[in-house]
C-alpha cells in the first residue's frame, strides 16, 4: 500500500467544499457489496481515530508557554471556537506521530483501505493538524476540517458531508452525541462507544450501528496512575518538624501531620496532572512517562483538566480550615509548582534550585501545620540536602536523553557539571549535618547527642550510593521514589532513626 501524498482540504462554506483527492493503486477483491464499497469511510478525528482532543491539547501547549499566551487564548475564544482552535494551532500543533491513535479503529480503516475503500478524514479540529494526522498516517484520501471560521461540528459537519457526497452517501465513524446528527445522515453508522453507546444511537436515530469499537473507561487504577500517588512518600517530609523537635509522641502535632501530609498529597497530584498535561508531547517520546494516564491517553486530558484544579481546591479548603498560615504554605507551594511546570523548568539551573525549594516547602508545611518554629540548622541541612537530590534527578534524566529532545534548557555534556554541583551539595548537608550534632541547640535537645555523629556516614554513604546508582543507570527519574524502593536506603534509614530515637 503506496502512502498518500500530502493531502489537505478546505471548507470555503456552508454549500461549497473543496478537499484534495489522491489516486490508489492498491487494488484488492472486495469482501463488501459494491454499493459498500463504493461509499467513502467519513472518519472523525478527536475521541475516534486518537483517544485524545487535539484542541485541549493545543490550547495547553500554548498556554504553558507564558501567560500572554493564555490571555491570547481568552481573546480568540470571544471570537468563537474556529477562532480558539486557529489561535491554539498557530503556537501549538502536537506532535501527530505519538499521539493515542485507537489501534482497533487504525486496524479497520487500514483493512478498508486494502479493500479499495475511500477514506475521508473529517473533523472539528483545526485544518492543519488534521492535514498533519493524515499526512503521517498515509491512509486519507481527503481531509475535510475546520477552517475559515466555520467549526465542522455536528449539524456543520452533516451539512459538509452531505454536500459532498449526498444523504446516505458515506458511512460515518464517530465517538459522541454531537455525531448523531451525520449518523442520521450517513449510511452506516460506525460507533467508538467512548462519549456514546450503540443503544443510545439506536434510540436517537433509528439506526442500529453497523460496526461498534468498544472503549474500557478509565478505572481507579488508571487514575491512581494519574494522581501519581507513589510520589505521596514525598509528602512524609512534613513530619520532619514534628520528629527533629521530638513532638513525635504528642498526638495532636502527629495528627496535624497526618493532615498536613494529606493536602499535600491531594495538591501535589493535582499539579501532578497540570504537570503530565504540560508534557504530552516530551512524556510521549519517553521509554517509561509513555505509559502515563493522559500520555498513552488512557484518561482524556480535558477531565485533567478539571480533575487537577480540583483537587487542588479540595486540599486548600482541608488546609485552611485547619491553620490559614498552613494554607497560604500551601498556596506559595502551588504557585512556585505552577511557575516550575510553566517556564522554570526550562530554565538552567533555576529548574533545580526550585525543585529543591518544593522539597523544603513540605517541611515548612509540616511546621505551619503543627505550630513547630523549625530551626536555622535544619533548614540549612535541609536545602543542602534537597539541592544535591534535585541535582541528581535532573543529572539522571539529561544522561538518559540524547542532544536536543529533552534536555530542557542545558547543552549537551553539562550533566556532568551538574553532577560536581550535586556531589558538593551533598557533602554540604553532611558537613551541616555535623556541625549541628556538635551545636549548643543539640545539646539542649539531645541527651546522647554523640550518637548523632553515627548518622554522619550512613547519610554520606546513602547520598554517594545514590549518585553511583544514578551513575549506572539505576534510579528512576526521582530519587526519593527510587530511595523508597531500595532496601540499602531502607536499611540505612532505619539506622539512622534508631540512632536518632536512642540520642
């Protein structure tokens, strides 16, 4: 099967289209009646062919690029939807080779085509990603999209198809109620039952669906992969406050911990999927982050969308109602995540000193929600501490990704001056470290505070064994969710907790 050229389309009104049709030189012995298969194959784009939309995509892509952008997005949508999707396409087209296309769907329209069948891909999204999608695709001999302000949806897009191929004159494939009006045009009606069923069509339209594609909801377990609760073992850093002030057996400051630890969690997988939204197209390209929720397109981004900002709001409400300092923690939290996913990120440098200071923000969480004023000393140790393990998760991810694609912001080879920053860092904390159990203040909470020195090397020897595992590729892209995984990091932990306990 030879590839399509690059195809294209244009609308240019309500009665007049236009769409470029490519020759086929494939000939196969059709399995269908002529009348079959001499109907074009009208293929809908977003929820159909991609379990994704295009637009939020697009409209995400852009808005992540600065906030002149989103207010850009905000103007154009006063204008109308054909305005938004022209405004979002002209700074954002996603990457079309990696997007969630539905493997049974691409399966049928490949057979059709084997068959001699002609494919229309026709769609709501902006004309040039749709020319995208069907230029990768190679299997399109028409693309009819949205273009010159008309929004190629619904009613527009029966009154489209039929002006091109007459009442009955195509056989129609979509996802959602807004197709019941081209199915009850089309022939047969080809049905994703992801937004509709077959019954419902049926009922609507009269019109048993010739052909059905079922789509699995997304479940607890592909929203927990969403959430991302694994990265809620973070969140056990609010509690550092309680325990380094030994409050850890009163329990009101363990509760308010308990609580403090939950509306992080709550908040921090509410940015996690505002995070994952940012990064389709990276995550797409990536061996693992592929397999995201909303990456791999197991949960539409568009309920992300809704779903992130509201858990958000969710552990602001929890937080404010128990201490509002907690709260207005938690807020400054957000916002530094929100500058971290938007431009910090990409940013060299900057990108690691504000992941350090996401790490620190949690203690001083943990601090405001129990009313524990934390110490000079730990949080020196602390920002030390937390710098050389940001330096080491940007280290690990920069060796693993080749010149350009990924390297957010730094050249090629700098991963290793990025590792003399984090061994030095991590020599800080330790020097901190030390330098505290030989301090005034420990003296005063510590009564065998000489224990405190056996902790020295089991965090030298935790950090250093970090780096050489970063070093031969072992850690994962987060070394505190890697640290939580290895049972020499749990073995060197736990003796540092005895050691503490028993000063």
């Amino acid at each position: 099967m030879p590839p399509c050229a690059s195809p294209g389309a244009a609308y240019a009104g309500r009665g007049s289209y236009m769409a470029r049709s490519l020759g086929l030189s494939t000939s196969v012995t059709p399995t269908k009646s002529a009348d079959d298969q001499a109907r074009p194959l009208c293929v809908d784009l977003d929820g159909t062919l991609i379990a994704s939309d295009t637009l939020v995509e697009s409209a995400i892509g852009t808005a992540v690029r600065g906030p002149r952008y989103i207010i850009g997005l905000l103007g154009s949508l006063r204008r109308g939807r054909p305005a938004l999707k022209a405004y979002a396409a002209d700074h954002h087209i996603p990457d079309v080779t990696v997007l969630p296309y539905r493997e049974d769907v691409l399966a049928a329209l490949r057979d059709a085509k084997a068959a001699g069948r002609k494919l229309v891909l026709v769609t709501a999204a902006d004309h040039r990603i749709a020319d995208a999608v069907a230029a990768h695709l190679a299997l399109f001999d028409e693309v009819i999209a949205t273009r010159d302000g008309v929004n190629l949806k619904g009613e527009a897009k029966a009154a489209a198809l039929v002006d091109r191929f007459g009442e009955g004159g195509f056989d129609y494939v979509g996802d959602t109620r807004a197709d019941l009006s081209v199915w009850a045009k089309a022939k047969d009606a080809w049905v994703v039952e992801d937004g509709i069923s077959a019954g419902a069509i049926s009922n609507a339209i009269r019109k048993v669906p010739a052909r059905r594609f079922p789509v699995t909801k997304p479940g607890l377990r592909a929203w927990v992969s969403g959430a991302r609760l694994y990265q809620w073992v973070k969140n056990v850093l609010v509690f550092v406050p309680v325990v380094a002030s030994g409050a850890m057996f009163s329990a009101e400051a363990m509760l308010l911990g308990i609580v403090a630890f939950v509306c992080f969690g709550l908040f921090a997988s509410g940015t996690y999927m505002l995070n994952d939204l940012s990064d389709l197209d990276a995550d797409r390209h990536h061996p693992r982050k592929r397999r995201r929720a909303f990456a791999s397109g197991r949960i539409a981004p568009v309920r992300g969308l809704f779903a992130g900002p509201g858990l958000m709001a969710l552990a602001l409400v929890i937080a404010f109602a128990v201490k509002p300092l907690f709260a207005a923690v938690l807020l400054g939290y957000g916002v530094l995540t929100i500058c971290y996913t938007m431009f910090l990120k990409t940013r060299p440098l900057v990108d690691v000193f504000a992941l350090a200071a996401l790490y620190c923000v949690r203690i001083v969480g943990g601090a405001a929600a129990t009313a524990i004023v934390p110490s000079i000393w730990l949080l020196s140790f602390s920002s030390f501490l937390f710098l050389a393990l940001a330096l080491l998760k940007r280290f690990n991810e920069l060796s693993r990704v080749g010149a350009g694609s990924g390297r957010r912001g730094y050249a090629e080879g700098e991963h290793m001056l990025l590792m003399v920053f984090g061994v030095a860092s991590t020599f800080s904390s330790v020097i901190v470290f030390a330098l505290y159990a030989e301090s005034q203040a420990a003296g005063l909470l510590y009564s065998q505070r000489e224990l405190l020195w056996g902790i020295v090397p089991l965090l030298l020897f935790w950090q250093s064994r970090l780096w050489l595992s970063a070093w031969r590729g072992y850690v994962d892209d987060d070394p505190i969710v890697y640290a939580a995984k290895d049972w020499v990091s749990w073995i060197a932990i736990a003796l540092s907790g005895v050691l503490f306990l028993a000063s």
